[in-house]
C-alpha cells in the first residue's frame, strides 16, 4: 500500500519561504514522477512541478525561479521548497507519485499567504 504524507504548510507573509516534504511509504525510486500539484479556492488543480525519475523537473511558469522540487531517495521524501511567497499562492499543496499507469496522491497541505 502506497501512503504519501505531506507535511510542512502553514501561514506565511507574502515575501516568505515555506518547505514542503512528501514522505511516502515506499522507495520513492520506484516512482516514473513525483510531483506536487496545488487547488486554490474555485479553481482547478493545476501541476506546479514535477521530478522524473532521471532527475529532470517541470515547473508551471508562475513559480519558476521561485519553487524548487528536490527529491532524498534514501529518506524516501518529495521536497518542494517555496521562496517569495505571493498570495496568489495560497492553495491546497498535494503530493503525487506516479508509477507506470497508477497514480497516488497525498491529502493535502494547506498553504497560506497572507500579511
């Protein structure tokens, strides 16, 4: 049974850095891609960024240069670090893995931006 379990959301000033971490109950190298998606209030969920397996990341255009997604394969943690924090990225973090054609996601951290 594959858990993953977010964990490291919390209330921020715009301007701040938050670190998120998905730790899963199974090797994390056996995931195709990990990646953390977010839903704001009224809106669709929508992909923030991605980690395949070779090490290359995906990022939606408004948090490049700003997220960062990293990955501890000994630990068995998905990271994404936030850094100048806006309130327009205040959402439901999720946590996603993907192996083959079977998807699992986390429950979800809720991430606030807010002065």
């Amino acid at each position: 049974q594959v858990e993953l379990v977010e964990s490291g959301g919390g209330l921020v000033q715009p301007g701040g850095s938050l670190r998120l971490s998905c730790a899963a109950s199974v090797s994390i190298s056996s995931f195709n891609i990990m990646g953390w998606y977010r839903q704001a209030p009224g809106n669709q969920r929508e992909l923030v960024a991605r980690i395949f397996s070779d090490g290359t990341t995906n990022y939606v255009d408004s948090v490049k240069g700003r997220f960062t997604i990293s990955r501890d394969n000994a630990k068995n943690i998905l990271y994404l670090q936030l850094n100048s924090l806006k309130p327009e990225d205040t959402a439901v973090y999720y946590c996603y893995a993907r192996k083959f054609v079977q998807n699992y996601w986390g429950q979800g951290t809720q991430v606030t931006v807010s002065s």
